[in-house]
C-alpha cells in the first residue's frame, strides 16, 4: 500500500510530515504525491485562523473526494483545537492528537502497506531544504493567538540531538537547514516569557562549530529576542541566511499592549535599524494583523507610518481573526468591513517595499539554493535574502550558487 502527505500551516506542521517522510523511509514503505494513487493520506492541519480552519476542513473533503478508496488520517492543531467540528466530517476515517497517534497508527498498519526495496522510495517528496525543530510550544498567552492552548508549553529539544540531526541531513545532501518551532528565539528559555535566558546564540554556535551545513536559515521570532549583542554578532556569519522573519504583529504601542506582547514599536524600530546597518542586504519580513479589538484609526495610521519607516522587505498583513477560547474574542469586535479595508490599504503600500527591496539588489552577488527545474533549462531557486528567483542554467537540486543578481530571467 501506498501512502501521501498532505498538510495546512506552518514550517512546524511541515516538519511533522518531514517526520513522517523518515519513518516511510526506515520502514520501506512507499511515498507518492498524488492522493489518487495513495491508500492511506496523511493530513496535519492548522488553527492559527478561521480561514486556517476553513482550509484544513476543505483539504480533507478535497483529499478524499478524489479517491473515495482512501483511507484518511487527520491530526494537528486544528484536530485537536477543533475536535467536535472535525468529528462532524465524514470523510476523516482516522482523528488523531498528535504524531506520535500518526506513526502509533501507521506501526499498526505496517503489515498492510507496500514495503519497497528501492531506498530512494521518498525522493518525490523530499525537499531542496531540510527543517530542523528546534523548540516547540509557548507561554505567552498573547491575546489573539491559539497557538499556546494547541501546542501546549514551551519545550526546547537538547543541542546534541539538534547537531545529530543536522549531520544527518547533510550526509543526506542538503545543503540548508531551516531552524524551526514556535518561537525559536526563546530556546533555551525556562518560558517564553522570559527572553534573557535565550540560548539561540549559543545553539547558532554550536551548530557552526560541529557541522559543515552551509547555510542555516531562521523562522518566525519576536522582537524581544533581539535585546542580545551575542545574537547579532552570530547573525553576521556567512553561513546563516540573511532573512529573519520579525513577528511584528501590530506599529501601535496601544494596540501591541492590547495583544498582550511584550515589546513596543521604538523597540522593534531600533532592532530593524541595527539589523540593516550591521548585516546589508538583510530581508526582515514579517506578519502584520490589522482590524484587532479596539484598534483605532489613529493606531492603524501608526502601524502604516510603522511599516513606511522601517521598509519591510515583504509583509503578510491579514485581518484580525477570532479564535475561541482567547482574550481578545471576547471583546468587542471591528467590523469586518474595515478590517478588509484597512487590511488591503497596508498589503499595497507593504508591496510597494517589497519591490523596492528586489530592485536594491539587482547588481549585487548573492547567494542562491536551487530548487527545481521548472521547465527544461529554467530552473528555480531562493537567495539567501529571500528572493524567489527564475534563471537559465545547468543546475542542480539543493545546491547552492552565486550569482549576481538580475532583473527578470
């Protein structure tokens, strides 16, 4: 039998399945891409939105409306968080809490699944990077997030296992490995909230010492984390990806206190300030929520005149979502209407810095991880400054190039 991955949300929910690739891979048993040839698909969804929610439900519908044969197995954060909605869809065979449920279930179906002798079974699926978790969970209790009721407390995973596991990868062939969990910039954090026992700078160096990994690539962290002369000095090193993603959420001081997050914009102005001037070419992205419970015009204005001053290298600005058992659903909520609106006016001026930034990099050498050859000649990578790039060449996947960067193809 043959079994296919399919999945909503973050880089967390993707490292899951990556669990998933590896235990098909130890036990023989065979991987395919397309759920019509599969007997068994594997869904890890999301919760983070109510269009989050939407989407997982719709895949799962999707999966199995295309082989009715199929066997389905759901688990994730929006499983669990929405487990009496998820009960209601007739296409799940299997709902389960977590991973460990997944690969309890698939060790009991193993008997029935196709063993392949072949031991590049997985290539289909595996990817050009490889995901590395390195912390999991949180203990803020923002006031709009679900994240902390569905993950649970913050867990950091020990160095030697992280350095194993990225030794692995590169005997594998990756050259780029993503570090990944809820919020990496408090590993080593007794809880997330408290951001001076942060041990990501001492983690950084490990891994630089103790691997060959070529490059290392950043996810999601507050602006909190940054307060740390040693985490900026580790930053300017080759190997780690210019990119960091800064979980910026809201410009205005009002509203940030409202989310209950603990920093203010003239903190976040002076980390972005100093991430630009000591690592040129850096992109700092990052998601913007807009229409959250009590935001005004004049703090919506303070988050545009936010995100103008500090030219963001993209922005993923998204309406305020309610999500159920939070602070902030219980308060008295924006219209959606205005959340639509105010949501559309920022992504426009936020595209215009994004282009700004390409454009301030065409001429410059750069690095870049290729991907895929998308059509015969034409193949397509990522730099390390988190550019989506086409280029007319003879290359391969998951190796890593400089270039200097163009204009078009």
């Amino acid at each position: 039998m043959k079994i296919s991955l399919r999945m909503t949300g973050c880089k967390n929910n993707r490292y899951e399945l990556d669990k998933v690739i590896l235990w098909a891979a130890q036990n023989g048993v065979e991987l395919v891409t397309d759920e019509g040839e599969a007997d068994f698909c594997i869904i890890n969804t999301c919760t983070v939105t109510h269009v989050a929610d939407k989407k997982s439900r719709q895949l799962i519908r999707k999966t199995k409306n295309r082989n009715k044969k199929l066997k389905t197995i759901v688990f994730g954060c929006g499983a669990r968080m929405q487990k009496k909605e998820f009960e209601k869809i007739d296409e799940i065979d299997y709902l389960l809490t977590d991973l460990p449920a997944v690969l309890d279930l698939l060790e009991k179906q193993k008997g029935s699944l196709h063993v392949s002798r072949d031991e590049k079974n997985t290539d289909n699926i595996q990817r050009s990077r490889a995901l590395v978790q390195i912390q999991d969970g949180c203990d803020n209790f923002c006031t709009y997030c679900i994240t902390v009721i569905a993950r649970g407390a913050s867990q950091n995973r020990s160095v030697d296992e992280i350095i194993d596991e990225i030794n692995h990868h590169i005997k594998n062939g990756f050259n780029e490995i993503v570090l990944t969990g809820i919020n990496i910039g408090a590993y080593g954090c007794s809880k997330t909230t408290k951001p001076e026992e942060s041990k990501l700078a001492e983690l950084l160096q490990k891994i630089l010492d103790k691997t060959s990994i070529k490059k290392i690539r950043l996810t999601s962290m507050g602006p909190e984390y940054f307060f740390n002369d040693q985490l900026f000095e580790i930053l300017k090193n080759p190997r780690i990806c210019r990119h960091i993603h800064l979980a910026v959420q809201s410009g205005s001081d009002d509203v940030l206190k409202k989310m209950r997050r603990n920093y203010t914009a003239k903190q976040m102005n002076t980390v972005i300030k100093r991430l630009k001037k000591e690592i040129p070419g850096i992109a700092i992205t990052s998601d913007i929520i807009v229409g959250f419970p009590g935001e005004t015009d004049e703090n919506f204005k303070e988050t545009v005149n936010f995100v103008k001053r500090n030219k963001l290298a993209k922005v993923h600005v998204f309406p305020y979502s309610i999500r159920k058992g939070t602070a902030a659903a219980e308060r008295p909520q924006i219209e959606n209407t205005l959340k639509k609106e105010r949501s559309k006016t920022l992504q426009k001026i936020a595209d215009e810095y994004r282009k700004e930034f390409i454009e301030g990099q065409i001429g410059k050498k750069i690095s870049i991880l290729w991907e895929q050859e998308v059509e015969p000649g034409l193949w397509e990578g990522l730099t390390d400054n988190y550019i989506r790039i086409r280029k007319k060449g003879d290359y391969d996947e998951k190796i890593i190039t400089k270039e200097i960067f163009k204009k078009g193809v």
